[in-house]
C-alpha cells in the first residue's frame, strides 16, 4: 500500500477520520441513432438515463468488506486480483496506475440498476461510477477528458475495439453528438416521448460488432454506400431533433433500422417489437445498442406512449421506460419507469 491516503488520513486524525468510502455514480444510455455505424467513421447520437443508475462504493482492501451480501445486479472486484478483469476493474487499475498508486489495492463494490447486456451501456456506466468512487476515496478530482479515457480502457476490454460513445454519453449530462472520439451537447426541440423496451434477451456487443464488421468487408463499395446512408440519416434527424420533427425523426428511426437489419443486428424479435410499436402509433421505431437482443427504442406522441409501451409489453417486451423527449432539453434528465406488465426472463 504505497502512499494510501485515506489510511495516513485514519492513522493520523483520530478524532476526524475523515472518509473511508468513496461514493460514484454514473447512469445508462441509450443511442437514437448510430450504432455499429458509429464504429465505422459515423456520427452519432445518445443520451443519458439518470432514472437507471449505478453507484459505485470504494473502500481500500483493508476495510474488510469481502463478507457483506449483494443484491441482485450488484457486484463486488478488488484490484490487483489474479484472472480476467471486466472493464470497471480495468478502469480503476489505470486510474491508480497513473496516480503512481498501482501497487494499492481497493475494494469497489457496484450497485448497478441497468440491465445487463441490453445496450443500455451498464459496462461503461459501472466503470465511470467505479472511477469516480475511487477518485472521491483518494480525493482526486479527474478532469472529464481524463475520466473518458479511463472508462474507455474498461470498454476496449469489455467490446473489443468500442467507439467511445457509451463512455460519452454515461458520463454526459444531456443528449450528445458524438463523431471520432468527441461529443459535444446536442439541442432538443421535440414534445414526444421515447419508450424504451428491453427484449430480455442479452446481446454480446463484442459478437455483433465483429458480424457487423464482417458484413462491412464482403463488399467494400456498399459498405461505402450504407455508411454515407447512415451519416446522411443521423444528420437529418439531428436537424428534426433540435427542430422539433417528431414524424420525420420516426421515418428516420425506421431507415435506420433497415440499415441495421442489413448489417444483421436485428432479431425477429426485435422487428415484432418494432412492428408492435409501429401499430400502436409510434412515429418510428429500431433497436438501440449493439441489437441481437438488447432493446428497442420507439418514438411516439405523448399521449400514445402508456399504449406503445403496453403494445410493446404485449409483443414480448420484459419491460419498457418511457423518456419524455422535454426531460432531454433540461440538464437533470428524468426517466419514469413505467409497471412491468409482465416479467420474464429468456
Ligand atoms: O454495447 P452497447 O449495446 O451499448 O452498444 C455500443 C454501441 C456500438 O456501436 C454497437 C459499439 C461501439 O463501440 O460504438
């Protein structure tokens, strides 16, 4: 343990301890638009869910908190231990590293509410969480450049080779644009409500990027052609969404999921769950994330959306949030989750 700073902090003030935790929290994501392309040159576009969170606790090794019961969803690693490491752990074992602090070992324990492998980010939202709660333990502060490249050493690990837009938008306070490694606050001028939809079916981001990349390479020229496509529709509806176009960014969200259809990341499923949306109302629909399961994102008007999310539910759907788009405009997002019709698991 060299240089531990909370623990000179407990020996040398015995009447302030001063803290032996460090707290983090970061949230899921979701892309309307952008996925797999993003990997491939495009822009993209994503936002953060706050009403799915994850905390991250950080305590040094010492502490002793190997014996405490998770919860569902919750995780436990400490660094420096010997096997694989996920992403979250990467990602602290960097930040100690650049600290000079490699050789101190912490415990940090992952209090995550997003499902995992749904495309909704939970690998890159645990990592930020987890490095922020490590950086509040040793009272660093960490500039949010730094704090991106940390969280995306946990992803390289966790996707293979990711685009960068999931540790953006986790750590983001509003929608972003994001193309070739930076994001930039995006504007919102659209009264309509997405309905997220979680197919229950885990998708590997790292398998479906590697076929979408496949796809890519059999046929150079349409590869071309499809990614001019999919930067000429991201471009469109960055225009309808500051413009407030609900319909036209729905028939966007459709040619998009064609696209991805054609990329081979849909799923029956998922196009019954797109349709499902389509006929109760919804202005467009299509799978966001890395898809071959994962969830899908429908548009709709706001007094359609309790029936688009029963519709959704009704079509297989394990469970649905609904994002009002004016919560997109402010800072603080807001994200009401609405009653599971059903819960089942595949
Ligand atoms: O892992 P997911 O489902 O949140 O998707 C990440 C988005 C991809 O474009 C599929 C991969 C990437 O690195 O951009």
């Amino acid at each position: 343990m060299n240089g531990h700073p909370v623990r000179e902090r407990i020996r040398h003030n015995s009447t302030d301890p001063g803290p032996v935790a460090g707290v983090g929290h970061s949230y899921a994501k979701a892309i309307l638009l952008g996925e797999h392309t993003v990997v491939h040159g495009t822009p993209a576009i994503a936002f953060p869910l706050p009403a799915l969170p994850v905390r991250a606790v950080a305590r040094p090794a010492f502490a002793g908190t190997e014996a405490d019961v998770l919860a569902a969803g919750h995780f436990r690693f400490r660094t420096g231990e010997a096997g694989s490491a996920s992403g979250p752990r990467v990602a602290v074992e960097e930040a100690l590293r650049r600290w000079g602090l490699g050789d101190d070992i912490v415990d940090v324990v992952v209090e995550c509410d997003i499902p995992l492998a749904r495309g909704l980010g939970s690998s890159a939202a645990c990592a930020g969480a987890a490095v922020r709660a490590v950086a509040e333990l040793y009272g660093r502060a960490v500039a949010p450049g730094t704090l991106y490249e940390l969280v995306q050493c946990g992803e390289q690990v966790a996707h293979g080779r990711a685009s960068g837009i999931d540790a953006s938008a986790v750590l983001a306070s509003g929608p972003i644009w994001f193309h070739e490694g930076t994001a930039r606050p995006m504007t919102v001028g659209l009264d309509a409500a997405l309905v997220i939809a979680d197919t229950g079916v885990p998708g590997s981001t790292q398998h479906a990027v590697a076929g979408v990349r496949r796809v890519l390479d059999r046929d150079r020229a349409a590869a071309d052609r499809l990614l001019a496509e999919a930067t000429d529709l991201i471009t469109a509806a960055a225009t309808d969404l500051s413009g407030g176009h609900a319909a036209a960014l729905g028939t966007t969200m459709l040619a998009f999921q064609r696209l991805l259809t054609e990329l081979g990341v849909s799923t029956p499923h998922i196009d019954t769950l797109v349709t499902a949306a389509l006929d109760a109302g919804a202005y467009g629909a299509k799978l966001t994330g890395a898809g071959l399961g994962g969830c899908v994102l429908a548009l709709t008007a706001t007094d359609l959306a309790p029936a688009v999310g029963t519709a959704l539910r009704r079509a297989g759907a394990v469970r649905t949030w609904t994002v009002p788009t004016a919560s997109l405009r402010s800072d603080a997002l807001s994200l009401s989750a609405s009653r599971p019709e059903r819960e089942t698991h595949r």
